[in-house]
C-alpha cells in the first residue's frame, strides 16, 4: 500500500486516492484477517491436491510401491529401522530360492521377470565424500548404504567391470551423480572408478523411501572391509531383495506369495513376503480414507476462509458508511465512489488469493517430497492437479466475491 502511495501517478487519481488511504488505515485491523484469510485458503488448495491426485493416481501408486507382483526381502544389522534378527546367509538364501523353483515348477508357473540382489545394508552420515558410522537418533536424517560385492553387481546387471584393489564404483539416487573421485568409508579410502552409468546404471529397484540411498561396488574380499571400516565390525549376513513376476493371474499371484510365506516359515528364514494383487485392497483403502479426509478439512477450511471474508465485508461496509456518505457530501458522485468501492473491494478480497497461491508455489518442493514418501512420484501430474486446484478454487472464491461484494455494496449504499 505505501509503495502504491508513492506512486504518485497511480495515487492521485480519484479511485486510487480514497481506496489506498482507506486501506492503509484500516490495515492494522484488517491484517490479522486477511492473513486467516491466506492461511485457509493454501490450506485449501494443499489438502484437495494431495489427497485427490493421491486418489487420481492410485494405480500409480500402487505399482510405484509394490513394482513386482511378489517381493521377498530380508534385512539384517540395521539399527534404527528394525531389530537385529539372525543373520541371513548366502546357504539359507539358496535353499530357500530352490525351494521356490521347484514349488513354481510343479504349479506349472513360468516367470516372466525374476530380480536377485544381495548386500550388506547399513545406516550412516554422509558428508560430501566421507561416509562414517550415523550418531544420529533420527533415522530419517541417515543415508542407506548398501556394499555389494563386484561379482554380485555383476549377476545383478550383466556387466563385467573390473576393479583394481582399492577401487569402488559409487551409484546415489536417479536425480544424482556422485561428483567425487574418492570416497572415504570411515578409515578406508577408495578410488571412485569412472563407469557409463548413463547407459546402464545400478540402482536397485526403488520403492520410495525416506533415506537416501547409496550403493557402493567392491572387490569381493573388501566388501566386508567396507562395511567394518564404517561400523567398526564385519556385517552378520546379507540383506536378500528377490522380486518375481508371473505369467499368471491375480488369484495364483496370491495363492504362490502365500506358500512362499509357507516356504520361509518352514525354514526359519527370516524375511518377509509381499504380493502386489493381496495389497491392492489395502492400498486403495488407505488413500482413499485420506481422499475423505482432504476434502472433509478441505472443506472446513473453506468454510472458514468464506465465513471470515463475509464477516469482514460487512463489517467493514457499516465502518465505511459514514466515510462515503461525507465524500458525497462533498462532491464525490455516486459514480466516483462505487469506482473507489470497487477498487478498494476487489483489492482486499483477491490478494489474500494471490498470496495464498504464492505459498502454494513455495510450498510445491516440499510437498512434492511428501508426495514421493506417499509412493506418487510423477511431479508433472501432481503439478497439472495442483494447477486445476488452483482454478478451481479461484472460481469458487470469485463466486464467494460476487456474493459478499453485493451484500457490502447494499450497505455502503
């Protein structure tokens, strides 16, 4: 408002003149208004295009969690996300895979896709290239490090690389690139070695998760160093990721997973199954409760948003009686002053709008990231969702103007 006032050319007209410095001196008053005002309405536009582009995209979000029909996983010696269970050897992990070929082979069950990834897991703290044993108690704030050995990397993508002692191939996240020619695992320090990762990069199957992730590639005998170096002992066993589509239909997806479970049950394996088609359920209630939730509070805070703009309009239209009322009287014609009223109106209600999509905007890479952690990676379409939220509620808000305007207008006049 002040900057408007010292912009002599826009100031000294007659709309301008009376609507600015009525502003300016209502806007202690009305600050804490308008500010309820901006506050509900980007909560608003957040709520609706999370939950309804969480509900748009289930599907999505589906496959992005559980990318294979069958996933069984077994994770050991990490601390901060599970207990330390008995350690999972290279032995148990293949009479537990035999086990399943042979129950596949006599349900006469071809895969299609078959996924097998064994390494050590461990939670650290990275600093540029330095990566020692985490002290913090937030898990979340930790980097997941995962060694594999070079001849595991190798069954895993089919490519034959060849390290020298002390070399280590180095892979982060799909948006990263490890820019650093060493990298330090605690007391060891090992050469980054140059590989065509725009070709063919190792990144392991990514269900979204809260850490960041790094895979570090050693020479077989020094992947045990690797990890010691950083905890200070040698791991216990391996972490085993083993994924399996089947040229099957949903009822023999879930009838296999849950005599696989049998299987590792029997074994005393432990690790977990999960099946794409028994989860789907579980998925599409979930978001759809939150669905129900967003546009439930969505809806409570544009109530509240409409609620307090009426009540500002009207009041605000008794307390600008009387000041047109003696600018009429002194010469203002009935044209000037629906011209400044209007100005002023318009001003007031449609910046808090303005404001609130401004923090929306801001606000996108955060909630973007909270997107991802709810498994919907696809930022473009969140993007497109949040856009037609936006419009939406802009329509809604001048329909709210048009209402709350006449109501102020009829008391002015």
């Amino acid at each position: 408002m002040k900057i408007l006032k010292k912009n002599k050319n826009y100031y000294y007209q007659t709309r301008h003149f009376t609507s600015i410095s009525g502003m300016l001196y209502r806007m202690k008053q009305n600050a804490v208004g308008l500010a309820n005002i901006c506050i509900l309405s980007t909560g608003v536009l957040l709520v609706i295009s999370i939950s309804t582009c969480l509900w748009t995209g289930i599907e999505e979000v589906t496959y992005t969690r559980f990318p294979h029909q069958i996933s069984i996983e077994a994770n050991t010696g990490v601390s901060g996300i599970m207990k330390t269970v008995e350690p999972v050897s290279q032995k148990m992990i293949e009479e537990v895979k035999t086990e399943i070929d042979q129950h596949l082979e006599e349900k006469q069950l071809r895969k299609k896709y078959e996924s097998d990834q064994r390494y050590y897991v461990m939670l650290a703290d990275v600093d540029r290239n330095k990566v020692e044993k985490t002290q913090s108690d937030d898990a979340a704030a930790s980097t997941l490090i995962k060694i594999m050995e070079e001849s595991e990397y190798k069954q895993v993508t089919g490519e034959q690389v060849e390290l020298e002692p002390g070399q280590a191939l180095v892979f982060q996240e799909k948006q990263k690139n490890y820019g650093y020619d060493t990298i330090e695992l605690g007391n060891q320090t090992y050469e980054v070695k140059k590989w065509n990762t725009d070709k063919k990069s190792y990144i392991l199957d990514e269900k979204t998760q809260v850490y960041e992730t790094m895979t570090v590639v050693t020479r077989n005998h020094e992947a045990k160093e690797a990890y010691a170096a950083v905890q200070g002992k040698e791991p216990e066993g391996y972490s085993w990721e083993y994924a399996l589509d089947l040229i099957g239909d949903a009822g023999e997806q879930i009838t296999v997973g849950d005599e696989i479970e049998t299987i590792l049950t029997e074994s005393s394996f432990n690790g977990w199954v999960e099946v794409r088609e028994k989860e789907r359920n579980t998925v599409y209630s979930l978001y759809g409760s939150l669905l129900f939730l967003g546009v439930f509070v969505g809806a409570l805070f544009l109530m509240g948003a409409v609620m307090i703009i009426y009540y500002k309009q009207v009041s605000e239209g008794f307390d600008d009686r009387k000041r047109f009322q003696i600018m009429q009287k002194v010469g203002m014609s009935r044209k000037e002053i629906r011209q400044t009223i209007q100005s002023q109106v318009v001003t007031v209600f449609f910046l808090p709008l303005a404001v609130a999509v401004v923090h929306t905007m801001v606000a996108f890479p955060l909630t973007r990231r909270i997107m991802a952690m709810l498994n919907f990676p696809d930022s473009n379409l969140f993007l497109a969702a949040t856009a037609i939220t936006i419009a939406a509620f802009a329509v809604v808000y001048l329909i709210v103007y048009v209402l709350t305007a006449r109501a102020y207008y009829k008391i002015v006049e």
